[in-house]
C-alpha cells in the first residue's frame, strides 16, 4: 500500500513538472513572437517616411533624406533617379540611377558600389590597394565620378514617388504578358532652384 502511494506521488510530481515546464516553453515562445513584433515595428518606424494620406507623391528633401534612401534602394528592391545628375559612366554611356537589380551584384559588392557612388572614386577609403584591386575586379567599366554626396550637400530636391514595369522599352511598349509584368518603385530626385 505504501508503494502505491509513493508511486500516485512520484507521478503527480511528473505530472506538475511536465505542465511548469510546458509553462515556460509558452511563456519563452510569447515573449519571442512580443520582441520580434516590437523590433519590427521599430525597424519600420525608423526607415519609412510616410507620405501624408492626400494623395501628394512628392516633396522636399535634403541629403539627409535621399541617403537613407539609396542605401535602402537595394534591399527594399527599387530604383532611384537624380534628374540632372550623372552618378557614374558605365562603358561610355552616362547614367542617372541606380536599380541594382539590372546590375546583378550580390549584397556586399551591392554596397561597396554604392558607397562608391556616393562618395567617388577619388574618397581615401578606395585609394589602398585592395580597394583599387576590388574597383578593377567587380567595377572594371564603370567609371564614378566625384561623389555623389558632395554634389546634393546642402541642396534641396524635389522627392517623386511612382511605379515603373522594368519590362517596358522606351516607346512604352512591352514584350511581357499582363500576367507576367511586375511594377517596382522609383524614387526620382529634381533638384529644386
């Protein structure tokens, strides 16, 4: 009779032990799921500027709002235009944007070719010589210029937000099915007078 009464013991305690730890497994789970929604939630509070409800796709904007958007160009996958800038030459031909995804560039060379638009071949930082061997390695014709960042400093753009098909030629004709087409965003930058 005593063993039958241990036993009921020792397999109530197994029985409180499996719950409390069942518990805590919950407890841990929840405050999981509760930190990444509030880093989140952080994270996208910090990087987007919300455009104000009226329907208004543009406004005016300094450097201090048109950098944290090109280095986001690559990872939220859109293309930024400078109206009247030239931000690097590419075999000859002068280019205006960056749309990193017709580059093909993997994320690291992504943000050193950034980096090198933005503040040029001639920057300290890309005169060593693994820098120089890098440039000539992944960059070999394309050809930065001073910087982007010393052109826009202290000017003030007009920012215009709008959807483009990647797809289209310039008469505005595609080869692409309806089903098929894919719009991306552009960010498009004028400077204002």
């Amino acid at each position: 009779m005593e063993n039958a009464a241990d036993a009921l013991k020792m397999g109530a305690w197994v029985l409180i032990f499996v719950v409390a730890l069942s518990i805590c497994i919950n407890a841990f789970g929840q405050a999981k799921e509760c930190f990444e929604t509030i880093l989140n939630n952080a994270d996208r509070e910090y990087l987007t500027s919300y455009i104000p409800p009226s329907g208004n796709t543009q406004r005016i904007v300094g450097f201090e709002s048109i950098i944290p958007s090109i280095y986001r160009s690559f990872k939220e996958n859109y293309k930024v235009v400078f109206k009247g800038y030239v931000l690097y030459t590419d075999k000859g031909e002068d280019i205006d944007s960056i749309d990193l995804i017709i580059n093909g560039y993997t994320d690291d060379v992504k943000e050193e070719f950034l980096k090198r638009i933005l503040y040029g071949e001639n920057d300290p930082r890309f005169s060593t010589p693994d820098a120089q061997a890098y440039t000539a390695s992944h960059f070999s014709d394309i050809k930065f210029g001073n910087g982007l960042y010393n052109l826009i400093k202290g000017k003030m753009f007009k920012e215009s937000l709008g959807v483009y098909d990647p797809n289209e030629t310039e008469g505005g004709s595609t080869s692409t099915p309806e089903a098929s087409k894919k719009e991306r965003r552009v960010i498009t930058y004028e400077e204002v007078v």
